[in-house]
C-alpha cells in the first residue's frame, strides 16, 4: 500500500505593506514550499487584508491566506521552516484537519476562492468566502464543505 | 417553601448542541466572541452553559484564535 498522507490547513498573516504583485509572488512561492516538498494544494482561500485584534510585530492589519494541502507528514514542518524564514511572513499556524488519507481519494485541487487582493476594502468581518459566493456562484457553495 | 439558595430563572442550555449548524472553529471568530468576557477571557461553562463537549472544542478554537490574532488574547474593558 502506497503510503499514507495527512490533509493540513494553514492559515499565513502576510504582511500588509507588501505590495499586490510582492505578494502574489511571494504567494506563489509558499504555494511551491508545498508542491516541492511533494505535498498537494487543494484550496486556497484569500480572506484579504484584516484588522488584528492585536498588534503583532507593529503591525495592527495583515493579509490573511488560507491554505489547505496535502501532502506525506514532513511536508508540514517543512512549510513551518521554509516559513520561520521569510520575515514578511508575521505568523502562521498549520492545523492537521485529517491523518492517514490515502492520496489517491483526495478532492481534486479547487479553483482559486477570493479576489487576490482586490479587497481591500473589506477590513472588517468579511471573511471573503461570501464575496466570492455571490460573485462565483457554483465555486462558492463548493467552498462551505470544510470542517 | 422554595430552597433558600435553590437557582432561579431560565436553565442554560449549550448553545452548539441546540444549533448544530453554529459553526465551532477558530475561522468564525464572531461566534467565538460572544464565548468572551470583556476582558477577553474565557467565559466560564458555568456561565454559558455549555455542555463539557462543546467547552472544551471552543477552548481550544478560541486559543487557536488567538494565535492568529482573530480574537484577542486580552482586552481593556
């Protein structure tokens, strides 16, 4: 039997005074931290820049991504690593949402949920997944099985 | 004659097992929130009336919350 992967969730506070295209490209190379250590993206979710209910390292806003992959278990504390050292990164935090998942039944990997940034304006409690409910249709309602 | 000290008012019920739809993770902190003192700390079980299940699920949610800065860990009243 091939071996057996866990299914991880992270959810990466970027910081917020990157620039659109920093970003995205620093984005993209999280998202490679993941498929180099032959781990596999199934969602991401961009919940836009927040207000934090603290001041974390001076800042009191970050860019919220939620990233949900999976992948053989080094592949998370390989993240964490590759994470720890990049210094526009101000916190992340992997949870195991499931072990022992054969890879072979995992969910095909989901179109991009959230407008990459363009939200800007939604500060507040807008946890982008509605916006992109009512703009997506059909890839919003896939979005609500989590859990 | 009613017991000097016996409770009275409305018995609390554990609001996630009457809504089962409430969502339970540390992704809705508004729901979080209401679990919150003004101080931010947690609300006791004696209090909310939740059941040990759900208590202890909401702790650890809120606590992860916080690590994410969702929630705060303190607050000034």
């Amino acid at each position: 039997m091939a071996e057996l992967w866990n299914r991880y969730e992270s959810l990466i506070l970027f910081d917020p005074d990157l620039g659109e295209e920093a970003r995205t490209e620093l984005i993209g190379r999280v998202k490679e931290y993941i498929t180099n250590a032959s781990g596999r993206i199934l969602k991401t979710d961009h919940w836009g820049l927040r207000e934090l209910a603290f001041v974390m390292k001076g800042r009191s806003k970050a860019y919220y991504l939620l990233v949900e992959f999976a992948g053989p278990a080094p592949v998370s504390t390989e993240l964490a690593r590759r994470l720890n050292l990049l210094d526009t990164v101000l916190k992340f935090q992997t949870i195991k949402l499931e072990d022992r998942v054969d890879p072979a039944e995992l969910p095909e990997a989901e179109e991009e949920s959230g407008v990459p940034a363009a939200e800007e304006k939604g500060a507040e409690e807008t946890p982008a997944e509605e916006a992109a409910a009512a703009q997506a249709g059909d890839a919003g309602e896939a979005e609500k099985t989590e859990e | 004659m009613a017991h000097p000290y016996r409770r009275r008012g409305r018995r609390k019920v554990c609001r996630f097992c009457v809504d089962p739809s409430l969502p339970l993770n540390y992704k809705h902190p508004e729901v979080l929130r209401q679990f919150l003192s003004e101080r931010a700390k947690i609300v006791p079980r004696r209090i909310s009336g939740n059941c040990s299940y759900h208590q202890r699920l909401l702790t650890r949610e809120i606590k992860r919350a916080r690590n994410v800065a969702l929630l705060p860990f303190t607050e000034l009243p």
